[in-house]
C-alpha cells in the first residue's frame, strides 16, 4: 500500500477561515431575544419561583390581595344599569301578557275584520290584566285572547275602558297569576331608570326588554284629530307596535307607566301612562268588577275653544267654560250656572276635559269637592257632592 494514499486516507488537512466581522442586524436580534427572556424571568419566574424563595421580594410585588395576585391587577366589573335592568326583567316578565283580538269594523255595507296584537300586565293573581283601550279595539274586538307566560291561552272579557285615557282591564281566567307591583308615578325623577317589556311587532318577539330613562314628565300628544293625551311620561326605551299595554318599569321592577304610544318621526320617544291614574280603577274593578265615573253634570268647552268659536275674550288663561248645567246633576245642586269657568277641583288645576275627567276618575259617588269657579270675572269656591242622576 503506498504510504501517501494511506495518509490522505485518514488524515485531513484543516484550513480554519478568517473570522467574519458580525453585522449591526446580529447585535439587534441578540439584544432582542435577551430582552424578551429576561421580561419573561421578570415578570412571570422570578415572582412565581424565585421571589420570596430564594430572592428577596421587591417593594412593587409586596401588598398582595391574595396570594396569586398583584396590586395591579385589572377587574372588569358589570356596570349597575345593566345589573338592575337584568333584575327588573326577572322580577316583572312572568306578569307580561300578550293580548290578541278581532275586531270588526263596517266599511258602508261591508264588515271587516282585522286582527290585532298587543301587551298587557297582570294586576291581580285572579286574572284582571291592565292594558290600553285602543288594545281591545276601544270596546269593539269581538274576541280576545290572553297568552301568558307559560304558553296557555286564555279568552279574555273587558271589564272597563276609557278611549280618552286609552286604557282598559280585562278579565282572564286564573288563579295564582304573577301580579305586578305598582310604583308612584308622582315621584318620578327625569333620568331615572325605565324598562318597557311588550311584544314589538308582535308575537314573534314577545315579552321583549328594552331600557332607558325617563325623558320627561307630563307630556301631552295628539293621537287623533279628536283626542290629545295628556300628562304622559316619555321615554326613550324602546316603543314599537305591540309594545302597547305593557308595563313601564321603575329601577325597583314596579309599575310605573302603561306603555301607550310613541313619535314615529323620532328616536327613542315613547310614552306611557303614568300608573298613579289608574290606581283606583283597578281597585274598584277587583273589588267590585266594574267601575262606576262620577260626573258634575254639564256640557262644556274648554277656554281657548270657547274664545276661538265664540270670538270673545273672557280674560281667563286656562279652565272649562260651563255652558250647559243638567238639570238634577250634582251641578245643578251646586248652583253652577252657565259660563261658569272651572278652575280646579280641590287645588288641582283643570285646564282641559280629557284633564277634567282624569281628576274625576279618583272620586266615588257620595265624595266631596271643592270647585274653584270664576264667574263675571270674580274667583270663588262651590261645594259638590257627586251623586247619582
């Protein structure tokens, strides 16, 4: 064998190349990865392994709420507008109603008839339920049927209504019903809390929860060319079509309005019927099954509509002109006379009919009143008694 080929066999000759001068990029990516391995033994190993351990524990990691947690550490909490909208909507839902009727209307020869969907709530464990009149057709639905909570359906009768209040209670067979809470609605607060549960577009959505405030206090709007509504409650929880007799709910889940109407030109004005007005009905419905109005037992106009038809002055900013007095009335036993103006009833001032009657609603035949009257420009008071005629 010869001696060289053996050699190169085994043995290699070894040339080490010059060293390479490093680059900027080098000592910036070394310079990196040091940086996160040492935030990493900062901040997460030597808290965990090493301080308090074998290291002492810096002043920053000292007053410890717990032992796994930092000073710094962040807690998200639910803010209370959702916490107390969530416990009003446990609290009232099960006392939200749907409301279905017929109603059948007369096109010169012809019946129609049109069904309709709305809300109610339940005002009392035997079923007496609170909703608005246009809700029953204003006393002309031909059928209605109330569908509660747990899915049953049951027919349902109008004990009352009032077009002019747009309220109305029906009577629906039960026992051990989920009755709402009623609230004061003379003690509302504008932008306080307010809930409206309904069924929106009907019932596809029932029993939907909307919140928001209280925008405003004792508005008034114009439903028809006839009728005004008067000293409602707005607010911008959302109002739609079916939403109509359910409740408006206060921060404690009571009743504080019956949802009524809402301004399709604008966002977020609805407005309900403050619950204070339909108190003592509800009372006398569930004791009595009726309501019985009591009246003063005349005919008239209100003032700026008196001066308007008639061309007069009377010198008199608000009120009812008294123009008709029937004979045998409590008005009559009073001594009223025509072109009375009534100014108020016990301190209450009567600016309208619509408003009239709302303050007549909280009377009973057999009740007292004191009648604030202007007669030939003179201020003066009259005793009533509300009879039967």
């Amino acid at each position: 064998m010869d001696n060289n080929n053996y050699d190169s066999y085994y043995y290699h000759t070894y040339t080490r190349p010059p060293k390479k001068k490093r680059g900027f990029f080098s000592y910036v990516l070394v310079a990196l990865i040091s940086a996160i391995i040492g935030g990493i033994i900062s901040a997460y190993i030597a808290p965990t392994y090493l301080y308090g351990k074998i290291l002492p524990t810096p002043e920053i990691f000292q007053n410890l709420a717990g032992d796994n947690q930092r000073i710094n550490q962040v807690y998200i909490t639910p803010n209370d507008e959702m916490t107390s909208v969530t416990a009003v909507a446990k609290k009232a839902i099960g006392s939200v109603v749907g409301i279905t009727t017929v109603v059948v209307t007369r096109d010169w020869i012809w019946e129609r008839a049109e069904e309709g969907v709305g809300s109610g709530v339940i005002v009392d464990k035997n079923g007496y339920i609170l909703t608005n009149s246009h809700v029953i057709g204003d006393g002309r639905a031909r059928s209605i049927n109330v569908l509660f909570e747990n899915g049953d359906t049951v027919e349902g009768q109008v004990l009352w209504y009032d077009a002019v209040l747009d309220l109305a209670i029906v009577k629906a067979e039960g026992r051990n019903l989920q009755a709402a809470e009623f609230g004061d609605s003379d003690n509302l607060v504008v932008g306080e809390l307010a809930v409206a549960i309904g069924n929106p577009l009907g019932l596809d959505f029932q029993r939907s929860v909307t919140s928001g405030v209280i925008s405003g206090l004792h508005r008034s709007i114009r439903v028809d060319d006839y009728n005004v509504i008067e000293d409602l409650i707005q607010t911008d929880a959302s109002i739609n079509p079916g939403n109509s007799g359910g409740p408006l709910l206060n921060s404690a889940g009571e009743v504080i309005g019956i949802n009524t109407a809402k301004i399709k030109t604008g966002e977020g004005l609805g407005f309900a019927i403050p619950i204070n007005l339909v108190k003592p009905i509800v009372e006398e419905v569930i004791e009595t099954g009726e309501f019985t109005n009591v009246y003063i037992g005349f005919n008239g106009r209100q003032v700026g509509v008196y001066e308007r038809q008639v061309g007069v002055d009377l010198d008199v900013d608000y009120g009812v002109v008294v123009l008709e007095v029937i004979p045998g009335s409590s008005a009559a036993e009073a001594g009223l006379k025509p072109l009375d103006v009534i100014v108020a009833i016990d301190n209450k001032p009567v600016e309208t009919m619509a408003g009239l009657r709302k303050i007549l609603y909280k009377y009973r035949l057999g009740d007292r009143a004191s009648l604030r009257i202007i007669r030939n420009g003179q201020e003066m008071d009259v005793d009533i008694i509300f009879k039967d005629f």
